[in-house]
C-alpha cells in the first residue's frame, strides 16, 4: 500500500516555501510510523509538490481537480493533498476532506520561516484528523465521521491534549516536531 502525499504549491512561492517541503518529507515518514503503531498497517510513503501557476478565479485548483488526479494518478494509491486552499465543501471542522484513499488538508504556511512548531500545530493535527477517518472507514467503523468530529472538539473544547512526538517520531513531554489526534479516546 502506498500513501502519497502531494504539496500543492504555486510556483513563484516554490524556492520561499522549501523548508515546509523538507517538513512535508518528515511528517511523511512519521505518519508511516504512526499509522502502523495506532493502526496496524504499513504504507509505503511519497512525497511529491503539485506545482501551479497563478490562475484566474474561475480556474483555479479545487477539490474536484484533484479527485480528478487522484483518478488519474490510480485510486489504488492513498493520495493526500497539502493545499493552498480550503477546500469548498467539506464535512470536517477543520479544512480538510477525505474520500476513499483521499486526502485533503488545508496546508497553512507559517507566518515566521522555519517555524515546525507551528507546522505541528495547525498543519500536522489536521493531517492525522483526515488519516484516522481514513483509517476507521478501513477498519469497518460505521460511524468513522462522527467518532473523529467528537474526539477533534474535545482537543478545542474540552481541552483534551493533542498527543505529542520528537523528531525521533517517539512520544515526548518536550518541544513536539509532529502533533496528532489523541487516539487513546477511539474505539479500536
């Protein structure tokens, strides 16, 4: 099994925005690690960019192009697309979207350079929210949507801890380098 993921990045932003690839290219390899731990299955990881030039407002990248990619690029694959956008319709509070062996997240850039922590913060959590729906719908839940949505407002609400790793993809109480859903709160 393969999951992709794809960094969807305009062309003249490329060279300004290379540290978040090179954190795009770790966080990959975390997930391998993560999913295999939490769920027991093992990915082969990529990492791709999906370079854009600048479009008029009524052809610009949105979810439906790239499902139509995901198509073409093989439905077998898991595809997971780090965007420069929200995507317009979704179910999930927190921008992203998922299908069967699709992924969507808003990708957020981070407002001082090198910044991993806030990577972590607003862009490694959203990722891990889209993979544990992808993972329940694997695994059978019937209710993959609304067990995810319930964990994800008790780390907003009710202050529920997101679970925290070091650059070692090993759980820390230090500075995190990846930040995930609590997935001790899932019926596995």
């Amino acid at each position: 099994m393969i999951l992709h993921f794809i960094f969807v990045i305009q062309e003249e932003e490329r060279e300004k925005r290379q540290f978040e690839f090179e954190y795009i290219k770790k966080m990959a390899q975390f997930f391998k690690v993560w999913i295999k731990e939490k769920f027991g299955r093992d990915y082969e990881v990529k990492c791709d960019e999906l370079i854009t030039a600048k479009r008029s407002i009524f052809q610009r990248i949105d979810t439906h192009t790239l499902v139509r990619d995901h198509e073409q690029r093989g439905k077998h694959i898991y595809h997971f697309y780090l965007t420069n956008f929200k995507p317009m319709w979704t179910d999930c509070t927190c921008e992203g979207y998922h299908a069967e062996n699709f992924g969507l997240a808003f990708w957020q850039p981070p407002k001082e350079s090198n910044n991993a922590l806030f990577l972590a913060e607003k862009n490694c959590t959203t990722v891990s929210h889209e993979i544990v729906h992808e993972m329940l719908r694997l695994a059978g839940h019937k209710k993959f949507i609304q067990e995810v949505h319930d964990i994800w407002t008790k780390h907003f609400y009710d202050q529920l801890e997101f679970e925290q790793y070091g650059d070692d993809f090993k759980k820390t109480d230090d500075k995190p380098m990846f930040l995930t859903m609590n997935t001790s709160h899932l019926n596995l």
